[in-house]
C-alpha cells in the first residue's frame, strides 16, 4: 500500500468509529523516544522515518510536526503524500491542537490511543481542544493496527542481568531509596512505565529496542513489594536468581487487571505525567494521584563511582575505534569505492574488535557533502553517496559496551578545505571549547549554559536548528533525561551527570560540521567556596578534531591552550592501545597547533 492508499484506508476506519480526525505520534506504551519495530505506526502510515514526529490525519488532510533535525529528510519522504510538514519551533507553524481547532466542528471528535499518549500530553490535548468544543475519544484498539497486515511480532529477545559490578548499586539499594521518595510523597504505589528506568531499577537489559539495551515492561512499586511485567518467555533462569524474593514477575498483559484491582483500594499512586500513558490512568480510576516525575529519572541520571569508571573505560576501547576508523578513512578514501554505508560499516568493524561490545548505541550518521547538513541523515540504498577524495565527511555514532554508553560526532576534511569550511568548523570547535571549559555555579539549567557553545557562532553570523547536548544512561539508552542542554525548562544541572556537547553548522545541499565530545559534570575545587559550589565539565571522549579544519587564529589563547592540552590527554590514553603504524597516526592527528 502506498502512503495515499493507507491515508484513504484510515480515514474509512475513522468514519466507522465516528472521530473527524486521528492522532498517530512516535510513541509506544511507554513512551519511548526509539521504538521496538512493532510500534513504529507513524513511521508505517506516513513514510516519514525519522525517531521524532507527530501525525495527524483529518477527511481530507494531513499533517506532520517534527523538528529541525529533519526539516530537509521530511520534506522528501513526504513529497506527493498529501501530508503537509510542520515545522516545529518555526513562528507561522501551528501546534496540533491549533490544527485542529482551525478544521473540526464543534461537537467533532479527535481519535486516539490512550496507551500512546501521555497523561500530560492527553491533559494538555483536552484542555487546549475543549474551548473549541472538539472532544478526544480514546479508543479501545488502534487504528492502524487493523491496516498493518505484516506488523512484526513483539521482541522476544531474553533478559540479561545487569551486573552490579557494572551498576554500582544492587535492586535492593535501589528499592530503598525508590520507596523512600514514596513515603516522603504519601504515596503507596508507582507505577514505573518508562523502559530505562525499570532496566535501571532492577538491573536487567535485554535487545526490544534496536541499539537500545531495554525489555518491554513496566514495574509496579510499594512499600513491600515490587512487581515486574513482562513477556515470561524472554526471562532466563539468570534473572529469576537475581530477583529472587525481591521482585515477583508476571506476564506482561496483567498489569491492567492488577492495576484495577489496585484500584479497588484507592490507594495514592505516584505517577509520572510525561512517562505514563493515559491508559495507565485510566485503569487507576477513582484513585488519588501524585504527579510528578518519577524519583527513578533523577536517580539514575546521577552516575556513581563504578559507573563513571566504567563510562571512562568505555571511552578508551571507542576512542581506539575511531583512530583505527580515521586513519583507514584517511587511506581508503583517496583509493575509490568508499561509500557512506560502507564507512559506517568499518567503523562498527573496528569497534566490534573489542570483546566487550555489544552494539550500536544508534544508527550511525554516516554524511558526506551535501547530505551531512541533514542534521539526523540516515544512508540507504537510493541516498549513499560514493565519498571522494574532496569536501566534508560527517560520522555520528556510538557503542553500547557493559560499563557505559558512547556517542561521538567528528567531521573530516577530504581534501585542503576552503575557508568557508575552515571558518565554520573552528568555530563549531570554539563552541565545544567554551561550552566544556566554562565553570558554572550548582543550580545552574541546561538552558543557560548551552549559550556558551553558541557564542562563537553567532558572532560570525551562523547558528545550529537543534540542542546543543543530551544526557547518556549508562549501558542504556543514548538520550537521558530529565537533563539536557537545551533552549527548554530542565532541571539543573548536577554532580554526576554526562552530557554531550555538540554544536554544529550546517549548509543545506553543501556540508555539515559537528563536533561532539562528552563530558561529566564534576565539582569545580578551584571555585568552590563555603558559600557556593561550582560545577564544570571534565570530558571522557578520546579523540582527534581534524587539525586541517582549524583556523588558529580566529581562536583565543586559552582555546587552543585547551584543544593542545585535550590532543596531549587522547595520544597518551590512546597510544598504548595501538600498534606503531597507529600510534604514528595518532602523534601527528595530535600535534600542537
């Protein structure tokens, strides 16, 4: 089916169940940001593949949200689908509810899936829809659904233990401090629905989501008990050790008959507005509810010694695999037959040469010329370009090892780059620079230190269309919340957090320029005072910016102090790791500028 036949399919389901409109996001039960294949419907019915996008389909037409990162990706794979792209964080761009508001009639009725749409995200629908007299209408079974013929099964991947030794916590240290957040609160119940957490909380993975080390479940948490749900086919005898008396495990489609019965007793239940699907709240009818984030997200978002230990580590086997990369690029690409597939291939290689890889942390960014400047490029058969020995090549990516996560962004100049080039990767780089070397006092937001990687770029006129960094889970999932560097409300920022700094520029059809390293949040000694701490970045990424790409002189002193003094740290992290052909590399990629 194409997209038009599916739309047109859609729409006749909606006249059935009496909706004028129906709403498909990118979302799972569980609201994950990456989705296991069976809930990518949005992905399905629209054609548009990228993670982030919100789909509305009307009786006649259609639309689509989604943000910068895919500007340019979206206007394609939407072209002749009679979907019109909104372009998120632009002024003349309407919300969803706004749309709808502006083609419903009063008394008309939105359609949806209660068990993908948050309760904040179901609140804010209703609120914003009810002056108009539009209604949202939960439906029992999602309607795409019943049009995908082929959809694929549920993972069914067994569950691993997540060894404390990599953790640095046991479950049962962990429940403590979780139950003890539930009595500070009243509350007697959290349902635990975000995959990260309960993986965090129980120290278990598995492989339901591509790249992402989670199980499809959710946990429910008391006083005296813990109680997981899931698939009891994927559990191994290893997990029901390691639970043993301290969680009781059932299968995964009871949680709503025991969340009714819970809800018998009217007990008051802590419930994460933006982790919690609306259907969840709706089995707790009748029952007093304390909003607010999850304790669980704040938890885990704070590393602990063995993590950090682990996360650094982790770094050092990455950091071998991308010299090994560079210095094969470097070689491979002036001799032909280098595609962008196949680039991202040899570096998945190269980092599997370590016994403890586990897997991609995301699909790789593998970008060369013009397809670099769209920001979350992914190649596939019609788009992989054939590198060549001239212009930029951009490569994104990361691996999942046991003791941590990674994510790094290097660009690379494939032949003597024009100034143009040079201008906008130094200063790229200087945002990188500042934004990590710049200490800033405890209680500071993500929002206000993002400011310091941008600085540079708008002095010289350039800016980037997407946040500056991300928080990490360790051996979990890329992006972390709830903190981040980004134009956004989020909570400050703490001792124990890793962030990636990333700031880029982009020329559409041209190139692209990211550089991305990340870094641990530590204590600032030098600062630090009895009437204030202050905090600073201490990078754990290991590896070479592309020396060819820098202007010297448009960089302070203390900027290239800092890029020297980092090249000096990667050579003698690194070198003892390579052979001589590499550590030759590696001495001259680190040379002082």
């Amino acid at each position: 089916m194409t997209t038009v036949a599916k739309l047109k399919a859609l729409r006749d389901l909606m006249k059935q169940q009496q909706v004028a409109a129906y709403y498909v996001p990118s979302a799972d039960p569980h609201l994950s940001e990456y989705l296991p294949e069976c809930w990518k419907r949005r992905a399905w019915l629209s054609g548009f593949t990228g993670s982030a996008g919100e789909l509305l389909v009307g009786a006649r037409d259609a639309a689509l949200w989604t943000d910068g990162r895919y500007f340019y990706q979206a206007s394609l794979q939407l072209a002749g689908t009679g979907i019109d792209l909104m372009k998120l964080g632009q002024p003349e761009t309407p919300s969803p509810t706004a749309w709808l508001a502006a083609r419903l009639r009063k008394g008309a009725a939105v359609g949806v899936d209660p068990t993908v749409m948050s309760v904040a995200q179901a609140d804010r629908f209703e609120r914003e829809l009810a002056p108009h007299g539009v209604k949202v209408k939960y439906l029992a079974r999602n309607l795409v659904d019943r049009l995908w013929a082929d959809r694929p099964s549920p993972s069914l991947a067994p569950v691993a233990v997540h060894s404390a030794r990599f953790a640095g916590e046991t479950v049962g240290s962990k429940l403590k401090r979780v139950r003890a957040e539930l009595a500070s609160a009243g509350a007697a119940v959290h349902v635990v629905g975000a995959l990260d957490a309960v993986a965090w909380l129980l120290n278990i993975r598995s492989a339901d989501i591509l790249y992402t080390p989670v199980a499809i479940s959710y946990v429910v948490v008391t006083p005296r008990e813990c109680t997981l749900y899931l698939d009891a086919r994927k559990v191994t005898d290893q997990v029901l050790k390691h639970l043993g008396k301290i969680c009781t495990i059932k299968e995964y489609r009871q949680i709503g008959p025991d969340l009714r019965t819970l809800a018998r007793k009217r007990p008051r239940v802590w419930l994460d507005p933006a982790t919690t699907n609306r259907w969840i709240q709706n089995q707790l009818k009748g029952c007093a509810c304390h909003s607010a984030p999850s304790p669980i997200m704040a938890m885990k978002a704070v590393k602990n010694p063995t993590q950090i230990a682990g996360v650094t580590a982790a770094h050092v086997r990455d950091g071998v695999a991308m010299v090994k990369f560079l210095r094969w690029l470097e070689k491979a690409v002036p001799a032909g037959g280098v595609t962008e597939i196949s680039a991202a291939d040899r570096l998945r290689e190269f980092r599997a040469e370590a016994k403890e890889f586990r897997d991609l942390s995301f699909d790789t960014i593998s970008a060369y010329a013009g397809n670099g400047s769209i920001i979350h490029y992914s190649a596939d058969d019609t788009s992989n370009a054939r590198i060549k020995p001239r212009g930029l090549y951009l490569i994104d990516s990361g691996a999942q090892y046991p003791d941590g996560t990674t994510d790094i962004t290097r660009t690379v100049a494939l032949s003597p780059p024009s100034r143009r080039m040079k201008e906008c990767f130094t200063r790229v780089l200087m945002g990188t620079i500042d934004c990590t070397r710049t200490p800033f006092p405890a209680g500071t937001t993500g929002r206000r230190i993002e400011i310091s990687a941008r600085r540079n770029l708008w002095l010289g006129g350039l800016d980037y269309n997407h946040g500056t960094g991300h928080g990490l889970g360790q051996y979990l999932g890329v992006h972390e919340g709830p903190h981040s560097l980004k134009d956004l409300d989020t909570p400050p920022v703490r001792e124990g957090n890793l962030f990636s700094i990333e700031p880029g520029c982009y020329e559409d059809g041209k190139f692209g320029i990211r550089c991305e390293n990340l870094a641990f949040v530590v204590r600032d000694e030098r600062l630090t005072s009895a009437a204030r701490t202050w905090l600073r970045f201490e990078t754990v990424t290991l590896c070479p910016f592309d020396l060819a790409l820098v202007e010297r002189d448009l960089m302070s002193r203390d900027q290239v102090g800092w890029l020297n003094a980092y090249h000096q740290r990667v050579y003698r992290a690194l070198s003892p790791h390579l052979d001589r052909a590499h550590r030759a590399w590696l001495k001259r990629a680190t040379r002082a500028i």
